[in-house]
C-alpha cells in the first residue's frame, strides 16, 4: 500500500509517464524509446495543466465576480475534480482501487467483454470516490468495492461505444476516453442527436468554429473568438475594461495553447499505442484494441475549447434557474469542458446541437449534485479534507448518475429523483448500446471533424 500512495502522490503529470515507460518496456519498445514516450507524454500533461491553471486562475474569479454581481444566493459551492479526487483516494476504498479497476479490466479483456486497455490510471479516482460513497452511505467496505467494480466496467464499455467518435471526429486512432465525467454524459447526447435529427428544419440547423471562420474569415478564427468569449465573461463579471482585455487574451491564448499542448501527448502515446496494437492483434486476431486514455486529449479539438469557455457562464445560468438548486458552480467550471467534450464529438461539432445537449447535462448534473450535498459533505469530514467549510460538493462525480444511481440504491433516500433519473439514463444507455451495435455511432463514412 505504501508503494500505491508512493505513486499517487506523484500526481498525474508523473504518474502516466511512468506508466506509459513500464508499458513500452513490456511491449519490447527498449529503453531510449520507451523513455521518449513517457517524457513527452509527461510534458504535454505538464502543458495541458498550465492551460487548465490559466482557465483556473482567471476563469474561477470570474465567474465568482458573476455569482456576487448578480446575487445568486447559492450557498454550496462546488470545490471540483482537484477538491474531490484527494477525498477518493484519502477514503478506505482507495487502499485497493486501483488494483480493482486494474483487475476488472484484465478480465473484461480476457473474456472479450471490452477492447479497451485503459492506461489512465489516475483517473481511476472517479471508479474510487463512486465506492467511497457508497462505502460512507453503508459502512460497508464489500460494497465500495462493487462500487469501483461496476464503474469500472461500465465506463470501459463506453470507451468501447463511443471509440467510433474518437477515431472519426477527433482523429484519435486506437483511443478511447473510459472516464468517470468525459464518457458518462455521452449516452445522454447520442439520444438528444437522435431527436434533433426527426425534427424538420430544426436537424438542418448546424454551426461551429469551422463554419464561423469560413463564413466570417479572420474575425472567425478560434483566436478570435476565444477573445471574444473572454469580453462576453470579463463584461458580465463586472470588470473594469483593462480586465476585460487581460481575460479576452487570456481566452484567446488557452483556443490557441490547448491543441498545441495536446499534441505533445499523442506524439508521445502514438508509438505506444502502435506497439500494444500490433501486438493484441497477434494474440486476438481480428480485434481492434484501444488505449484508454484522459479526456485532455479531446481538449485539443478547437469546439470543445470555443464550447467550454461559452457554458461558463452558461452553467451560471443554469444554476440560477434551477428550481430548489443550492449549488455554486465553481471548481469545475474550468474545466467544463470535460463534461461536454464527447457530445461535441457526437454531434460532430455542431455547437447549437452541443449547446442543447449540454444545457440538459449540466442541469442533470447541478440537480444531482443538490442530493448528494449531505453524503459528499459526510465523505469529506470521514477523511479530513473539510477544513474550514460548512458543506461541500463536486459537479465531477458529485453530480455523476452513474455514482447517484448507485448510491440510491443503496440508501434509497431520493426515490422519486432515483426513478427519473434512473429511467432517464438506463434508456439512453440501452438506445446508445443499440446504436452501437448497428454501427451507427458516428460511422467512418460521416467523418467530417478536426484532426
């Protein structure tokens, strides 16, 4: 166990690389090469998290100024991914997490339950904090564990599912996002397409950053428009016009900094990625395998930027509007983009498509995260991260159906929410499942995304 909290407390911009170096030895990479990968997978995290820190830093006043301006009276505020993933692995479940996820995906490719070879072990804390709820809900440890099982699985089966949107729109070869808060939405919005597309004129309805700068020439380039986003933020927080300024460059530089950062990765993970392919196609012929990687990756396509930075303060919106809503986005509002990423991908970059699809997620999300206020809080006091705080929650996981389902099952205290929200996803889940099966999850012959 000592040699397991060694490693985590590494944190992720070592961790992987030290992953991905182990991985090419096995795979007979040699040691110059397989060093190469791990560095240069480690620098373009080390880019991406720079990125992120510049959305965090600047983006997360913001949007504070906002909620004050406008007297939001939320009194919750959401501490996100980096206030929750410690309470995860600081909880008893997170002894063994990682072995489990780790095991559950070994046998899942034995049994040829999935094609997914999930590297990322970090955000196993996603499977983690799942069982460390449900282990706070019951006291039972046996039953965290299901918890991390069943996570475990299910998001390896939608980076199975979704591998097609990938490969087709973010041109993402041999990749697959099996993540707690980048996969989990995506069910919701193969449905929401699906709809879209029976209803006449509205399905004809189609725009995103491409079509804007072919339309609009340079006023329409992704620098452009993330300044402009970054006006519309710094005006609606009530900055003086020198801040506004200073966030609509700041804006300008992260549409321009996060597809370049993002490369770095794949020239690391490509060769890796190759190696492990070639050889599972030795051992299962005829399968096609993924490497199951953070969903970072997709933060390199320039919709998913243009629309994380216009739900900022769309989820503000959101929140207000909410009827009963308690919560304040906030930690994970820079990082929003991970929640949508993947409905970007399977509306294949139309960004009013995104915006309908992402508005219910966010509002799931936020009305979920409102019922999970007590347990979260409860998780928080039980590994001392509660510090000076009265209530805390996370939209990452905190506001996750796959965990809320599981933990009402458990504890059944929101019956009516559980029914709804539980019909709600099953049968986005069972239609996608479908969908996939027929191959029709954004098939090789519609690929029109950005590579």
């Amino acid at each position: 166990m000592a040699v397991i909290e060694y490693i985590l407390d590494l944190g992720p911009t070592v961790m992987l690389p030290l992953v991905i170096f182990i991985i090419g030895l096995i795979l007979r990479q040699g040691i110059g090469k397989s060093l190469r990968s791990g560095i240069t997978v480690g620098v373009g995290f080390v880019g991406v998290n720079l990125v992120i820190s510049l959305l965090t830093d600047n983006l997360g006043p913001a949007a504070q100024e906002m909620a004050e301006r406008f007297n939001l009276g939320l009194s919750v505020v959401d501490v996100g991914w980096p206030g929750a993933s410690p309470m995860a692995w600081s909880s008893v479940i997170g002894t063994v997490a990682i072995p489990v996820a780790i095991l559950v995906n070994v046998i899942m490719l034995a049994t040829k339950m999935t094609r997914v070879v999930n590297v990322d072990i970090w955000n196993i804390w996603h499977m983690t904090f799942t069982g460390a709820i449900l282990y706070t809900a019951t006291g039972s440890f046996w039953i965290g564990i299901v918890g991390v099982v069943i996570h475990s699985a299910f998001v390896y089966k939608l980076g199975d599912w979704f591998a097609p949107v990938t490969k087709n729109h973010f041109g993402l070869e041999g990749i697959a996002i099996p993540h707690g808060s980048g996969a989990w939405s995506a069910p919701f919005a193969v449905v929401i397409d699906s709809i879209i597309d029976r209803i006449p004129k509205v399905r004809k309805i189609n725009f995103n950053s491409n079509k804007i700068e072919e339309k609009f020439g340079v006023i329409g380039e992704p620098v452009i428009i993330g300044a402009f986003l970054g006006v519309v933020i710094g005006v609606l927080a009530g900055y003086s016009s020198q801040e506004v300024l200073q966030l609509a460059i700041q804006m300008s530089a992260v549409m321009v900094l996060m597809p370049t950062v993002v490369k770095f990765i794949m020239e690391g993970l490509m060769p890796i990625a190759d190696a492990a392919r070639e050889i599972l196609d030795k051992r299962f012929q005829g399968k096609d395998f993924y490497i199951g990687l953070d969903p970072a990756l997709l933060l390199g396509n320039s919709q998913v930027v243009a629309a994380s930075l216009l739900f900022v303060p769309l989820t503000l919106v959101i929140a207000v509007l909410l009827p009963g809503n308690e919560v304040l986005p906030f930690g994970d509002l820079a990082t929003i983009g991970f929640f949508i990423s993947m409905a970007v991908g399977v509306h294949k970059g139309n960004l009013f498509r995104t915006l309908i699809s992402g508005i219910f997620i966010m509002a799931i999300t936020i009305w979920i995260a409102n019922m999970t206020i007590d347990i979260h809080t409860k998780l928080a006091k039980d590994v001392g991260s509660l510090g000076d705080k009265g209530q805390v929650i996370s939209l990452d996981q905190g506001g996750s159906p796959i965990t809320f389902i599981l933990r009402e099952l458990v504890s059944l205290e929101n019956a009516l929410p559980l029914l709804i929200i539980g019909v709600l996803y099953v049968l986005s889940v069972i239609f996608t499942y479908f969908k996939f099966k027929k191959g029709k999850i954004y098939p090789d012959h519609e690929m029109e995304g950005e590579h």
